[in-house]
C-alpha cells in the first residue's frame, strides 16, 4: 500500500483544483473581472499574500495552504447571494478536513470526526461539481472557454484513504514528502 502524499495530492492538488475552480466561476459572473480584482485585494489586504493570489504565480506549497485558511474570508460576498452561502459552506468543510487531516496527534475521537468531515466534503464538493455545470471560464492564451470542475481525478478519490493511512502509519507529518523540501531539497 502507499502512503497519502498531503502535501501533493491535497494542497497542490484537490485544493489548487477547487481553487482554481472558483476563481473560474467568478469569472463567468457579469464583471468577473472585478470579482477577480476584489478577491487579489483582498489577499493582500487581510492575507499579505502578493498582488495576484487569483493567477498562482511563483507559490509554494505553504502558500496555498494560507490561501486556504484566508479563503472564507475573502471570498465572503463575491459570489451572488444564491451562490455565496454554498461557496462558504463548502470551503468551510475543506478547511475543515485540512486541519482535521493534518493533526499531529489524534485519537479515536478525531479520527471519526475526519471521517465524518470527508463525507461531508465529498457531497459538498460533488454537489459543486453537479451545480457548476454552468459556464466556468478558464482564461487562457488562446481565448476563453468553457470549464468543468472534474472531480474524476485520483488526487479527489485519494481522498477517501486518508483515515485508513493515518490508522495504519500514524499522521501525514511523519511520512510527508514536507520533510525533504524543508531540510534544502532533493533527496542525497
């Protein structure tokens, strides 16, 4: 069996996806423009994070983890009042399994909470998936074109094993690939 790889598969892969997703969306809306405009003020105003968060330029891994944990709060009020109230239902629950995910410590407690926060998540982020069938602009160099969120990807199903990993190999921080990227690099 092979260990989770948190650092790959969730905050450079499900969250980045779901990021990106959103970002996507508020671009569909009339002045997305400006939606995408007030989302990059306010990461820098409440987040410090760098002119454009909402183009993922030059991030690291630890950079999408803090837009995570500032994504309520700053997406709060972008998306229209039918949309706005899921949107923040939803990262709540991502954040919620990120931290739950992440513990360096658990109990039996914690375990069945995560178990219960992913089975939450996953409708959630399937129910975004069914509803965002509208149209989700991806601005590219060749022109704008239509998105779809695809949780048909094995970073998202990889998702269902973590609380058997941690069960079997204890938390994500003692079999992280974090550790070789914070000691200065590729492995020797």
């Amino acid at each position: 069996m092979l260990v989770i790889d948190f650092m790959h598969e969730c905050e450079l892969g499900t969250w980045k996806a779901l990021f990106t997703h959103l970002i996507r969306l508020l671009y569909a809306f009339p002045r997305g423009s400006q939606l995408v405009a007030k989302l990059n003020t306010r990461y820098t105003e409440f987040c410090y994070f760098a002119n454009n968060t909402s183009k993922m330029k030059r991030l690291a891994t630890h950079d999408f983890e803090d837009i995570l944990q500032c994504a309520i709060l700053v997406f709060k009020g972008l998306f229209p009042p039918d949309h706005n109230a899921a949107v923040q239902s939803l990262l709540y629950r991502f954040a919620q399994w990120h931290a739950l995910a992440k513990l360096r410590v658990h109990s039996e407690s914690t375990m069945t909470f995560l178990e219960d926060t992913f089975k939450k998540l996953s409708r959630k982020l399937r129910k975004s998936a069914q509803c965002s069938k509208t149209n989700a602009i991806s601005l590219e160099s060749s022109g704008p074109r239509v998105k779809m969120f695809n949780l048909s990807t094995y970073k998202f199903h990889a998702m269902v094993d973590y609380v058997r990993t941690i069960r079997l190999f204890g938390t994500t921080d003692s079999f992280t690939t974090q550790m070789v990227i914070w000691l200065g690099g590729a492995c020797p």
